[in-house]
C-alpha cells in the first residue's frame, strides 16, 4: 500500500482538528500528515487566550489528543511558513526554502487582526490580540492604575478588557456599532451588558469611531482620539477590532478568492484544485467567511471523511448560538436573535431594576420559536436554544418569565 501525504498549512486549532481526525480514521495508515505551524509553538487553544493575564501559562493552553507530536505519522514543523507552491508538480515551498511533495493540501492560515489604518496605530505600545506572544507583550507593557483602550466591542475586545483590568488598568471600550456584541446580541441586551461593565469601572464608548493614536512625551501611544473629538487617555492600546482572512497565497496558488476575502470553496471545502482544500476562518465556504472555531471544526471533519474514506457531510453553515460570561455578565444569543426573518415578532421583557433582559422571536404564525436574547440572567438558555424552530409549548410571556427567572 503506497503512502500518501497531506500538508495542511496552519497548526492553529482548526489544522489541528483536521491532523487528529485524519489520524484517527485513517485506520489502515495510508496518510502521512505534515502540518506547517507559523507560530514557534504546538497549536493550543486561542479561545481561552485571555487565561494568560490571569495566570494561566502557555502550557495549560496546548491542545492534547489525537494529533499529538510521538504519533510516527504526523510531522510538525512549528516555526514554517508556506509561502507556495507548483500545483503540476503538487509541491509545496517553505520560507526556509525547503519543498514538500503533496498528494492532498489543505489550507488552514486563519485570520489575521485588523487594525483601523487610523494616524498612529503603529505606534509603540499599541498591540493586537491573538497570539501567546501579543498577550505576553500586553502583559509586559500594562501599566497599573493607568488607563487603556480597547479598540472593538465584541467577544474578544471585552475579554481583553477584563484581562486588562486585573492586570490593575482602567480600560475603555471603543466600538463603531451602537451596542456592545452586535453581532450576538440585540441593543437591549447590549444595554444591560454595558451598564453591567461600566459598574466594574470599564468605559464604554459605542457608535464611536477611532480617529487617531496619539504619542505622549516618550514617543509611546499616550492617548485616542475618537472621530466626535472625544479623547481618551491611554497607557497602551489594544486592536481588537476583528479579523481578515489570511488568504496571501491564493495569487500564488492562482486560487480564486470570496468577494469579501478567503480562499474560494465549496460546501465540501473544496477549491478548484481537486487536491486543495481551504478551512477555518481562511475558508470562504460558497463565498462566507465564518470567523468562530466551531465552523472551522466542522469544516475539519468534512475534509477528514473524504480523505478517509468515510461518509462526509457537506458544510451548510454554522450556528452562531453563544452563551458566553463577559466581565462577570452573562448574555445569550441564539438563533434569529435579531428578528431578520421576514414577517418576525419580537416579545421582550426587559427588567432594569434587576439587571435583566430577554427577548423571543417566534415566526410571523406566532407560534414558531426563531431565536432570542437574553443579558443578566441566561438560565433559561439551553431550554429555549432547544425549542428553536419548535412550536412553543407556551405563551412568549410565560417563557420569558421564566427567562427572568421567575416562573
């Protein structure tokens, strides 16, 4: 039986998903995985990036399992850059110049941060938040009792707020959209979730627009400027503002792109080479990025079955559901949490003495649950995420009293 190889480029938790599927299905061991990992480290877990500001090390973060380094057919080379490859010849190039034949190739880059190309955003002590090596230079660069600012208001601009305040900072919250987690949560559950924060003495700033980093007397960011004349003092700055797909090497592969960036593929992950796969947030599945792993780890055991044999699902989408604990606040959004489907009806209860807010979106029959939000209290989280796209079994007004948790 003749030996084949698979490269995937990008050791990040997706390509590692992908290596340990592979080499747990390919029973009869006609697979030999070399994984090319840009960072100098194993793949670990960047969902739990923030645990490094408060305490955890890099070593708790290494992903384990199937995949790991003593399995005799798996190659990691941390450390290696794929900068191209001959599709004829299915030979991949390194930075260090050295080539790897293919029989399959899968790309898994990720994402790279964007930074608002505001004035000064390249000064010293501004950072990005993705890598082991950007929280250790935050952590390094954190001045306490000194404030900060976070430019982006999603999931990870506020963990790296709260990751800035126990390094003992005062840090602000910048975001253009008029809530905080926009994208999984309405505005009534971003109003609780901002007045939670603010009480714990992080600034929020919504529908507020980065106009420039200034420099202080040491030459280091010393300040923001926001586009309404607005401005924050700032020991260091932190872009979290979201991320582009690392799609560089379609011009050298001649790979089409998405419109919005990624390589090109279908609902099989599959790009025009017949060898060449794209997954992850690099991905542009039918033409839609999806920038959360747990689309990436489907995507990853898509690939796996058709190179193993096995019976593959295409990629349809991803679902967005989230229960998350931000700075202490719990929020929720799951389904059509923002009543988009056409003919939609939103029931809200919204309790601002208690800190509370839930909101149902049943179809235009009122009966059929789409989605919702819910911000202070989420226990009623996995009841309702379950009866999505179910008849209700009750009225909206007693589920989401007991959203609020008084049924």
């Amino acid at each position: 039986m003749t030996t084949r190889t698979l490269v995937v480029a990008g050791h990040g938790m997706v390509g590692h998903r992908l290596a340990g599927e592979i080499l747990e299905n390919d029973r009869e061991g006609r697979w030999r995985v070399v994984v090319l990992g840009e960072e100098p480290r194993p793949a670990y877990d960047r969902v739990a990036l923030s645990s490094l500001l408060g305490g955890a090390t890099p070593d708790d973060l290494t992903l384990a399992g199937p995949g790991a380094p003593d399995d005799g057919r798996l190659l990691l080379r941390p450390g290696t850059t794929m900068t191209g490859a001959d599709r004829p010849t299915r030979t991949v190039t390194c930075h260090d110049g050295t080539e790897i034949g293919y029989d399959a190739l899968v790309l898994a880059t990720g994402s790279r941060p964007f930074v608002p190309p505001a004035p000064g955003h390249d000064l010293p002590g501004c950072f990005v938040y993705r890598t082991v090596e950007d929280i250790a230079a935050i952590r390094a660069a954190a001045v306490p009792g000194r404030e900060a600012v976070v430019v982006g208001g999603g999931l990870l601009g506020l963990e790296a707020a709260n990751g800035l305040r126990l390094l003992g900072m005062r840090p602000h919250v910048v975001e253009r959209a008029p809530w905080l987690m926009a994208q999984q949560i309405d505005e009534g559950g971003g109003r609780v979730l901002a007045r939670a924060i603010e009480r714990l003495g992080v600034g929020v700033h919504c529908s507020s627009a980065l106009h420039a980093v200034g420099a202080g007397t040491d030459g280091r960011a010393g300040r923001v400027e926001l586009a309404d004349g607005t401005v924050l003092d700032a020991a260091l700055v932190v872009f979290a503002a979201g991320v582009r797909p690392r799609d560089e090497l379609a011009a050298p592969l001649g790979l089409e792109r998405g419109e919005r960036g990624g390589f090109l593929v279908d609902q099989w992950c599959r790009t025009a080479d017949e060898h060449i796969w794209a997954i992850g947030e690099c991905a542009a599945v039918r033409g839609r990025c999806h920038g959360l792993v747990a689309p990436g780890f489907r995507m990853a055991e898509t690939v796996a079955r058709q190179l193993t044999g096995g019976a593959p699902e295409p990629f349809t989408g991803a679902d967005t559901s989230a229960k998350l604990k931000l700075l202490g606040v719990e929020v929720a959004g799951f389904g059509d949490a923002h009543a988009r489907s056409p003919g939609a009806i939103e029931y809200v209860r919204d309790d601002r003495r208690a800190g509370t807010y839930a909101k149902v979106v049943l179809a235009a029959d009122g009966r059929t649950l789409l989605g919702g939000v819910l911000a202070g209290d989420t226990r009623a989280y996995p009841a309702l995420r379950a009866l999505t796209a179910r008849e209700l079994p009750a009225s909206p007004d007693e589920l989401l009293a007991g959203a609020a948790g008084e049924a």
